[in-house]
C-alpha cells in the first residue's frame, strides 16, 4: 500500500531522539494550549502539541521537521495519555511528517479541481526539478507529496511549501518558486497570477459590486 | 419502558435500549460486526441497518439508534435487504476469499452472514487492498488484510483488557488495526480477541491449522488454572483437547477466558504420567498397578496425611478423605495457615459480579491481575462505569487501572491513612480484597476483618469482606476440610508415615523426609520428582469434576478425553487402592461419590452459590512488617501443566522475561 504507515527503524530514532523534551518556548506555548481545554481534558491539545514538537524537530534539524516514536512518545507523556492513542492521531493526519523531510516540504494538491486547472503541470515541475514523490532530494531542500484537497479550489492548482500557500500555478512558476527556494529567496505568497487580488475573480467583481467601494444595504433592492 | 413496533409486532423495551436490541428482543436476527454486547458501541460496520419510522427515509444503524416510544421499526423490507445486500458487497471489497486456508472457516461471522444477507457475487474489478501482518505476540495469529475494521479488538483492550495498546493507525483505505509499534500485547486477556474477531483476522497462533470447528466434540468444563472457576467448552478431537473457549456466565467469566485458561491445553498431551512408578534404590521404576498398591500397602497404618494440590476436584479430595481420614489434610501447599474456622471470612464474599458495584475498594497484597485476571476486569469495569476508587495496600504493579498505592507497610491497615479512612466513612459499597501476598503474615487477617468491621463492609445487602483465592481447588478443599490448623508446617512436625499428595507440586517436600510420598497426580513434576510412589491420574480436562471457585460456587465439569496409558480418574484409584488395603470404600461410581459426598457437605451436592452465611472468628489483629511480594512471579508458569506447555512457555519467556522469540525461517 502506498499511503501506509512506514515509520524509520525503531532503535536508530529512539538512540537519537529518546531524550527529546520541549525547550522553553515550545514549552510555553505547548502550555497555553493545554490551558485552553478545562483541567483532565488536557488531552484535547494533543494535536497542537504534536505540532510545536514537530516544530521544533525542525528548528533542530534545519528542516520542515517531522515526528519520531520517541517524540510522540514524550507528547503522549506530557498530555497523560496512552502512546498507541497519540500514535493514531499522528498517523492520521498528512500534516505530521512520520519520516524526516527536508527543508522545504511541497505538498502538492491533485485533487479533482486541481487536476483540471493542470496540477498535471505543476508535478511535472517539480519532476522536472529533480524532486521525487515521497522522497527528499540528496541536497536536503525539497520533499515532495501529493495531498488531499486543500481548500484553495478557487484559485487551483495550489501547492503547500511549509506554511505558506502557492496558488493560480503553472508549469512556469512553479518552476520559479522552487528556485527562489533553493537560491534562499522568499517568493510572493499566495496567487502568482498578477493583477488578482487574493481569490477574488478575475476582471473584477461579477456580483456584489456594488460594495466594491463602500458598504451597501441592498435589503431595499429585493 | 418505550413500546416499540418490530415488523407489526408490539414489545416493550427497557428504557435505554437500542433498537437492535428491541429487535432481538422481537425474537428478529440483525446481522451485525462491529455491535458486542460487552463493548461500548462503534456503529462502523453498517451491516445493522433498519427502516425506522418515524425518522428520515434512509436505512438507520439500530445499534447506534435508541428505542423510544412509537418506534415502527422494520427489518424485513426491501430497502432493510437491499441496505444490507450493499453493505455486505463493500465490506467484502477488500476481503479476501480465502476461506479454505483461513482459520475462522466454519465459525466465521463475515462467512455465516455474506451468505445469509450478501449479493452472492461482486461487481468489483479493480486490485484488492493487501495489508501486512501485524505482531501481536505469542498467541494471536494475524492475517490483517482479512479484517474489516470493526474496531473490536481495539475496544476490547481500551476497555476490558485495560490496556491501550492496540489501534487503528492511518485513515482511509490505509487505515489498519495494530499494536503499538508491533509489540506483543501485554495482557493475560490477549486471547479473547481472538473469540471477538468476526473474520480470520486474528486467529489463535498455538492453534493454527489445527482443526475445523465442525470435526470437534465440544464438552462443557470448569478452568482450573485460577480460582475464578471460568467456564470453559473443551474442544477435543481423538485424544487430544485442542483448544478452550470460554462460555458465556455472567456471573463468573461473562464470556472472557484468561490466556492460561485457552492455551494451557497442549500442556495436557506433554511431560504425563501413565503408568504407576515405585521409587526403587533412589531410582523411579515404572510398575504395575498391583505393584504400586503394594507398596502402599507396606506403610499403611489405617491413617495417612493428605496434600492437596491447586487444581484438584472436589470428588479425589473426598474419595482421598474418605480413605486417609480426616485428622491430617492441608490444601495450602506453600505455607498459608489462616484460620478456617469461618469460611464466611475466607471468602470473596462480594461475589466476582458484585464487586463491579463497588464504590471503593481496597486491595491489600493481591495482585489480581496475575492471580484473578477476570476479577480484574470487573474492577477496572467499577472504575470505567461507576467511578470507584481503589487504594492498594502492597507492592507497586501494574494492575492496568489507577490505583492509590499506600505502601507496602501492613501497618496502613491497622493505623490507616486519612484519604483511606475518608473514602471507606463515605462509600456506599465499600469492599476489602485480600490476597495471599498479605495473608501469609500473622495477623493480617484479624486486622482485615477488624478495618471490616470498623468501617461496616457487612452491611443490609452488601458483604465487603473478600479473600482472593488463586487455587482452584482451594475453596472446595476448605469445605471438604482441607486446612490443618497451623498449616502445612505443623502437619509436617507431626512426620506422619504415609502422606498423599494430589497433584501438588508447589510443596517443599524437605518438610516430608521421614514420610512414604504417594504422589496421584497427571503431569512429572515436582511432585512426581520426590514421591516414592506415582499413582498416575486424570487432569481436569480427563474427569467429571466438582470445583468450587473463590466465592464458593459449586460447578461440575464434564469429561473432554480419557486420561493417557494407564492412567486412571483419581477417585477410582482412591476406590481401587481401598480394595488393596482392605477398606473398601462405599462408592462405586461418580455418582455414588457425589451423593456420598452432598451427604457429608451438602453444599458441594448442589451446582451454585454455597451460602457460607456471616461470621467472624476472634483473630489476634497485631500486623508488622513489609509486603514483600506477590505469591504469582510468572503468570504463565503457575502449575504443572502450564508448565509443560510449550505455548505458555513461550510467553512466559516473551511477556514476563522478555526475550525475543524468532521464528525459524520458514
């Protein structure tokens, strides 16, 4: 099965992260979102837990970071919760990484509306590119994946790179994108497509025009 | 009480109840996978669908859907088939059709129902999913792209095993049942999965390939490995038992078996006495019946000392009573000498289903996951469903629920801490549990009883006092008289001449150096290394038997295969031996014994709860020292056949040692 859960050697993760702990800001902020849940339902946080744990993985590998069973493990611990239920959550969602990945993890979107605005072209830069669905370049920048969709159907083909969104893509900037990456330049976030303003039509506004400008009532117009 | 309408017909349902139990209780079959009566409810399965009005028109999942008042539910309509029909062809999508090499063949539920409620063919062409097998540990066999992720083994072990260890990682069609990381599940319930399993699964690993259900003769019988008196069907073909399988009683097992109970079984066929032995020159010499008598003869002086063992039945300890005399019987092989004098206080009172209806419980030196697994489960049941609260005087150990430990100091139970004190004043059903790791030590049963009585555990309807047993001949041999005052060590003192010892093997025979050993017992074991006699007998598995499990119930099992070689029931060798002595014994068949037996206690002649009353004896309640461990080091190697059987010897070395077990290459 391609989608399912391969996880690296046991040992060899837990030799190197078996003394994983928060650092002082994760700690905190890990902290504020157990206080957002009432006392003995700490456990809600666990997702957002398992996220700044991935975080800071990250910051300590210079990558996107990702979840090894000994980190999972401390999460679980922290929150008061059996390890296989954290393992499950961690499983379940694309956003943790259950593998390293590398600086940069492109996460492309080849879902129905994305595929027919041409995501086609988008896999075919980043092939192009050298990157490789499911693996890491040698160089460490780039890990590619094909995900589910992600909500930005309006402005398909999309890709995710880390926490921004890429929007409105073709072949050509996606191309861009990638190499302003590579070359440590921080490329414009959200649609590529000059002159559109976030996901708002092109050409202007087809309906509610009349609150282009200003606020306006149309409860009298009905 | 809702009234409900099941296909035109009017029940009366209890308030509460879904309507897939409405309809059985309609007399109406709602095939189902995921729905078990003993687990919280999944509704992931769909295979339950009903047509209820009023409601949306769409098939509902009944297990998930509570009766309520005017329900006009029907089970029999197009849409309920064509729902069904639907369900039965997705759930097989991805199943594979490997029934003739899978083991759940014949008792399958996927099998029974794709018949009973399935299209008959499928219209998918495309590539069936493959999963990899997962570990699970010794005892459970997987063969995961069988399963349809019903999630019942996940709940059985969050809920009833107690240990959240087994999970479903991933999402969609990736999703897959497993432990964590691949680990051995760390349950001694592991193998109830196993039953729960509605495909192959998981399957029995020790049983594997072994036998189609349809070539077995089944035979009801009562588990001997603890106290708890498990109700088991022996499953046998031939000679040999293959494999038990719990039934269902709800006021013992409900339907769970301990791992020991299941897989203990090929210890039956291995290490077995069958034919007598005399010790000749140090050395044991296989001989004839006639022989060993004779022997026996030589050193019989119309009275001898009788040492039970752990799994005796209730007959070989009269018919052994009835021979030797009275005067000098201990059951309590490794030393224990409580007083017996009220069995009331000797007793787990509360019952093994009441104590789930405890709201604080106090354990003290018993480590009841390893000495009384299915206890456990109820208590962890009194937690889960009526938040209990449990204080345990002992030892820390995982006892797989949260436990307030109050050290292992015996003093907690004289001078008891405030939080414990608190929580007795202010229970409504308060009960007491002590074990064998506390009773050793002089005066820990005085001071029980006296916390008993200080804190009113016997009150209008609710006995609190219990003592966990984990003998399963225990209770039995204390009615039958089986307990010498001052124990094993005085009787011992008094060197008696000849001594009986019925499959007991946990003794220190150095006690008995100057006594002629007449060992009547199935397995060679330590028993049968220090005997200068070997009677060889019947194991539960071979004889008709009364057992009287820890809170006194009488039960009777029957008799799976006949004991190897000449091995014989142990009551007809009482019998035979008391022709040879010349003291012939007044019964000549089971039946004969039994009623022989219900004369002397009468108790023992009627299957169910014997009624000890309440009385407590005047002990001396001065408590000092340590708990310095529990009786149980290795759950898996607790009596002789356990201990030859190469299934429990194997986990014992994997679960309790931790050594990794490889497979050969296959």
């Amino acid at each position: 099965m391609a989608g399912a859960v391969h996880i690296p050697d046991e040992a060899e993760t837990r030799a190197k992260w078996g003394g994983f702990t928060f650092s002082p800001a994760y700690k905190a902020k890990a902290d504020v979102f157990i206080g957002r849940y009432p006392a003995g339902r700490q456990q809600s946080a666990v997702m957002a837990l398992l996220d700044l744990a991935q975080r800071q993985v990250g910051d300590e590998t210079q990558t996107q970071g990702w979840l090894p069973v000994p980190v999972i493990e401390y999460v679980a611990s922290y929150l008061g919760m059996p390890y296989m239920r954290t393992y499950e959550v961690a499983t379940f969602y694309t956003m943790y990484n259950l593998a390293p990945v590398g600086r940069f993890h492109v996460q492309i979107c080849g879902t129905t509306p994305c595929m027919l605005r041409g995501s086609d072209d988008i896999i075919a830069a980043c092939k192009n590119r050298g990157l490789v669905k499911g693996g890491t370049t040698p160089d460490g920048l780039f890990t590619l994946n094909e995900v589910e969709c992600m909500g930005n159907c309006a402005s398909a083909p999309m890709v995710q790179i880390n926490d921004d969104n890429y929007e409105d893509l073709d072949y050509d900037s996606m191309t861009a994108i990638l190499s302003d990456l590579a070359e440590g330049k921080q490329p414009k976030v959200g649609t590529q497509l000059p002159g559109r303003h976030t996901v708002e039509p092109f050409g202007g506004a087809t309906t509610l025009q009349a609150m282009v400008d200003k606020n306006h009532d149309y409860r009298g117009d009905w | 009480m809702p009234k409900v309408t099941v296909d035109g017909l009017e029940i009366e349902v209890p308030s509460g109840a879904t309507v897939l139990q409405a309809c059985e209780m309609a007399g109406k079959e709602i095939p189902r996978f995921c729905y078990h009566e003993r687990l919280s409810i999944a509704g992931n399965c769909r295979m339950c669908l009903v047509e209820i009005a009023p409601g949306p028109p769409k098939p509902q999942a009944s297990c998930a859907l509570p009766a309520t008042e005017g329900q006009i539910i029907r089970t029999d309509t197009p849409m309920v088939k064509k729902a069904r029909e639907g369900v039965m062809e997705f759930l097989l999508i991805n199943h594979p059709l490997d029934c003739p090499i899978c083991d759940q063949g014949g008792e399958c539920d996927l099998q029974d129902q794709s018949v009973a409620y399935g299209r008959g063919a499928s219209r998918f062409e495309e590539n069936k999913r493959a999963v990899t097998e997962k570990y699970m540990g010794p005892l459970v066999k997987t063969a995961m792209t069988r399963c349809i992720q019903c999630t019942r083994c996940v709940r059985f072990a969050e809920e009833v095993a107690g240990i959240e260890e087994v999970g479903a990682i991933g999402r969609g069609e990736n999703m897959q049942i497993t432990t964590y990381l691949e680990h051995a599940m760390q349950s001694e319930l592991s193998g109830n999965v196993v039953d729960l399993c509605p495909v192959g699964a998981l399957t029995s690993k020790p049983y594997a390939f072994e036998a189609r259900p349809w070539e077995l003769k089944k035979t009801p019988s009562i588990d001997v490995m603890d106290a708890v008196g498990t109700n088991i069907r022996l499953d046998s073909r031939g000679r040999a038992v293959l494999r038990a399988l719990p039934r269902i009683n709800d006021d013992v097992n409900e339907e769970w078996a301990s791992d020991k109970t299941r897989h203990a079984v090929d210890g039956l066929t291995h290490r077995r006495l069958d034919k007598p032995y005399i010790r000749k020159d140090g050395k044991l010499v296989a001989a004839s019946w006639t022989e060993a008598f004779d022997a026996i003869k030589a050193h019989w002086t119309g009275e001898a000392a009788v040492l039970a063992g752990d799994q005796v039945d209730c007959e070989t300890m009269f018919a052994a009573r009835a021979l030797a005399g009275s005067s000098m019987l201990e059951g309590r092989q490794t030393g224990l000498a409580y007083d017996t004098s009220s069995l009331s206080a000797v007793n787990f009172n509360t019952t093994i289903a009441g104590i789930e209806n405890a709201d604080v419980i106090l354990l003290v030196g018993s480590d009841l996951r390893r000495e009384a697994p299915l206890v456990n489960t109820r208590i962890q049941k009194a937690i889960r469903k009526r938040g209990a609260k449990v204080f345990a005087i002992g030892p820390v150990t995982d006892l797989t629920y949260k436990v307030e430990w109050l050290g292992d100091d015996l003093s907690a139970l004289t001078k008891a801490p405030k939080v414990l004190t608190d929580a007795l004043k202010n229970a409504e059903r308060p009960a007491i549990v002590v074990g064998g790791g506390a009773l050793r030590y002089a005066g820990v049963h005085g001071a029980a009883l006296a916390l008993a009585k200080k804190f009113k555990l016997v009150r209008d309807g609710w006995n609190g006092f219990n003592v966990l047993h984990f003998a399963a001949a225990r209770m039995g041999g204390l009615m039958l008289g089986y307990a010498h005052d001052g124990g094993i060590k005085k009787l011992a003192a008094a060197s008696p001449k000849l001594a009986f010892f019925l499959g007991a093997d946990e003794v220190d025979y150095s006690l008995f150096s100057n006594t002629f050993k007449v060992y009547v017992g199935h397995h060679g074991d330590n028993g049968a290394h220090h005997a200068d006699v070997i009677l060889p007998g019947a194991a539960y598995s071979e004889k008709s038997g009364t057992y009287v499990n820890l809170e006194g119930r009488v039960q009777r099992g029957e008799r799976a295969v006949f004991p190897p070689g000449d091995a014989r029931e142990d009551w007809a060798i009482f019998r035979a031996l008391s022709d040879a002595l010349g003291e012939r014994l007044p019964f000549h068949s089971v039946d004969a014994l039994r009623a022989e037996m219900a004369k002397a206690v009468p108790a023992l002649g009627v299957e169910g709860l014997a009624h000890y009353g309440w009385s407590e004896p005047a002990l001396s309640a001065e408590v000092n020292g340590k708990i310095a461990d529990y009786p149980i080091k290795d759950f898996y190697l607790t009596n002789a056949i356990c201990r030859a059987s190469e299934t429990m010897q194997k986990c014992s070395s994997e679960l309790v040692h931790g050594t990794q077990v490889l497979e050969a290459a296959e």
